[in-house]
C-alpha cells in the first residue's frame, strides 16, 4: 500500500513540473545580477521617464540589487573600512595643511605686543578673508578685544587657548551633529543627498556608505541622480568596493521612481541605512525643486526621511551660501556636508553656512580618497587650524 502511494506522488511530481518546464513564456525570477548593463555599463532598463510611482505597478527593481559579481568582472575583496570614530583627529594634517594660513595669520597678528585699531581691522580681515561671514568676524574681534583687555599681558599659550575658545564658540560646540542613520523598526533609516552638480554629491554618498559599513551598518545606494549615468556607475563602484547594494535606473528615468524602489529594496532586504544620491542639475531652478520635492514625498510613503544633508563646495564660498538658501526653501536640511575643505583656506564657512541654514554641519570632506570624509569636530577642527 505504502508503495503505490509513494509511486502514485512520483508520478504527479513529474507531471506538474513537466508541465511547468513545457509552459510556454514561463517568467524567469527577476537576476539578482542586471543583465540589462551593457557594455559601456549604463542601464538599459528604463520606466517611462516622468513616469509617477502610483502609476506604476509593483515590478521588480528597476537595476538592482546589484552585487561584487556584476558581469564576468573578477569578484573584487570587499574592503572594511575604517570606522568614524576619530577620523578628523586622522585627517588631521590634511586640514593643517589648507588652513594654517589662516590660524597661523591670526595668532601671530593676537600675540603682537599693541594691539592697535588697525590691527584688530588686521584681525577683522583675516576672519573675513575666511569666509567667517561679517556678524561672526565682528562678533569674534569684540570677545577677542573685551578678553585681551581683562588678560592684560599675553603669553603665546593664552593667545592660542583664547583663539581656541572664540572659535570653538563660534562654530558652536553644542550642536547636535549625530547623523540620523539607525534602523528604526523594521524600516531602514534614509538619509537624502542633495546639493548642485559638482560638489561631491555623489562622492558623498560613496564615502558615507563606507564610513557606515566602516561602523558595521549594512547599506544600500540608491543612484537617484539619474541624469548623469555616470553618477549611477560611480556609485556602483562604491558600492561593490565595500559590499553594499546598489539600485538604479537608466539614464533619464524617473528620479522618484528611483529613489523609492531604493527604499522599497531596502526594507525588503532589512538593511540599516538607505542613502539616495540626487540629481543636482537640471535646466531650471524650478524644475530642480520640483523634482526634490517629489523624490522626498514619493519616499516618504514608505519611510519617515531621516537626514537630508545638502552638500557644499567649501571653495565657492558666498555662491555656496545662495545654493544653500535655495535648497532649504524646498527640502528641510537636517545637515550639512562641507567638501573640499583641503583645497581652500577659508574654513570660516563653517560657521557662516551654520548661521545662514540653522543647521550644523555634520561631515566634512578632505580630500579624494575613499576615507576621506570625517564626522565634523569643532574641538579637532580648530585645533587643526591652530596648529600644535
Ligand atoms: N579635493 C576634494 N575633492 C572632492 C571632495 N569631495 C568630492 N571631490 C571631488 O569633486 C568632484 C565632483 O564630485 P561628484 O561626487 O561627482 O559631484 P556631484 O555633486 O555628484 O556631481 P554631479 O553628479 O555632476 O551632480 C570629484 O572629482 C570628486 O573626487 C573633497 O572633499 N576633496
């Protein structure tokens, strides 16, 4: 008896996937490798650029996940890298290098032996020519002034530690630069990148997702800057380099489809943080922030945005501080991302992009390197500035 059952069930296994493998334009499971990269590595899948995510039906990710394996490319080793924890303090002399100008200019100019009104203009300038901004540059001259007047004489160590203190204050110690990018739930945590084209959006992104995995969090990108594809590709890279998802579109595909399939892949596949690139060009200022807009709307559907952080070039200075207003009139900044600060000496924009938005600056771009990006310090900042 036990026999015909058993040979019974054979023979209706074999004839149900007999007729599965025989039915014709039988749908394969969705690659977790894209096979639609070509050659050139752009995207060839494409929704209908435009196209809104509540006209769409639930398919499977636009690109994506996709993983060390792509193509026939040699699975490279998945880096580890370094954790956040006292990265300024090691990026340190990068810093020195581009701003001891200006804190050597101002500790020599504060340990003259009168100080004079035209060597406090000689101070006020100074501050200035870092992009302090003027209310801060005057606000730091008459502490200085009021503080030097109670020392009375002034030892090279009390100048620094009264430099030190001012600027410390300035940049403001008490502001809560933690990045938002813990799981709450079951939802991973997002954070937003915006900004205009050229500053190290992308980079940003890559960097960051580094610094996070660097701190045992699992990642995924999302390419949502869809008008470049090399955006899209780079950030590809990034991601293979340390393990880490990444979803995109083709070029010119809806951003906002983009980001939510992003965020929808991210819940599904329980990772702690969500980072979406945007784009940062478009022909009009308008169509800039419309566009913003809805990628912010399309996915906070699915999740609460965490950060949005807006990244600046530190070297375009008083143009940086006007794309800065733009962006907060459409987005809620959370947080700031000062790049670039090794090419340029006027660290002082840390403190007049702070009072311009509000919001602190949370991470500082150093150099082109992969571990190039640090959690903002003001402590190790200023004294990177000052010099031993
Ligand atoms: N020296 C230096 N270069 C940086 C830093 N951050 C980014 N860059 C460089 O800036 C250039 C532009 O960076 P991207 O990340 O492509 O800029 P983006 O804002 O994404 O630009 P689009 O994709 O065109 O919108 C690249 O060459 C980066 O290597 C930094 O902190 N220091």
């Amino acid at each position: 008896m036990e026999f015909v059952i058993l040979a019974v069930a054979i023979v209706v296994v074999a004839v149900i996937t007999g007729a599965l493998l025989l039915r014709p334009g039988r749908r394969k499971a969705p690659p977790r490798v894209p096979p639609a990269r070509t050659s050139a590595g752009t995207a060839t899948e494409t929704r209908p650029a435009g196209a809104t995510v509540a006209e769409e039906e639930p398919v499977a990710p636009p690109q994506g996940p996709i993983e060390p394996s792509v193509g026939t490319m040699p699975i490279p080793e998945i880096e580890k890298p370094p954790p956040s924890a006292g990265r300024l303090v090691r990026l340190r002399a990068r810093l020195a290098r581009s701003q001891n100008t200006f804190g050597r200019s101002l500790l020599a100019l504060l340990s003259r032996d009168t100080l004079d009104d035209d060597a406090w203009d000689e101070i006020e300038d100074t501050l200035l020519a870092a992009d302090m901004g003027v209310a801060p540059a005057r606000q730091i001259v008459e502490d200085l002034r009021t503080k030097v007047q109670v020392l009375g004489s002034r030892t090279p160590a009390d100048v620094r530690e009264l430099l030190r203190g001012e600027l410390i204050a300035q940049i403001g110690a008490d502001w809560d630069r933690a990045l938002h990018t813990e799981r709450h739930g079951t939802r991973p945590a997002i954070v937003l990148v915006v900004g205009v084209n050229g500053t190290g959006k992308t980079t940003t992104c890559g960097k960051l997702g580094r610094v996070l995995v660097g701190d045992d969090r699992r990642v995924l990108l999302g390419a949502a800057d869809t008008f470049r594809a090399a955006a899209a590709d780079q950030l590809v890279t990034w991601g293979t380099r340390v393990g880490a998802e990444v979803v995109r579109g083709a070029e010119g595909a809806d951003p906002a489809s983009v980001a939510f399939e992003a965020v929808r892949q991210g819940i599904d596949s329980k990772v702690d943080t969500v980072i979406i690139d945007t784009a940062g060009r478009l022909h009009t200022k308008t169509g800039l922030m419309d566009e913003l807009g809805k990628v912010k709307r399309v996915v906070e559907k699915q999740a609460e945005v965490d950060e949005v952080l807006l990244v600046l070039d530190a070297t375009t200075g008083q143009n940086g501080l006007q794309q800065a207003r733009v962006f907060a009139e459409v987005v809620n900044v959370t947080g700031i991302v000062l790049t670039k600060l090794d090419g340029t000496a006027k660290g002082g924009i840390v403190v007049a992009v702070q009072r311009e938005l509000g919001v602190p600056v949370k991470l500082v771009g150093l150099g082109e390197g992969p571990d190039d990006l640090a959690p903002f310090e003001p402590g190790p900042f200023v004294d990177a500035i000052l010099g031993d």
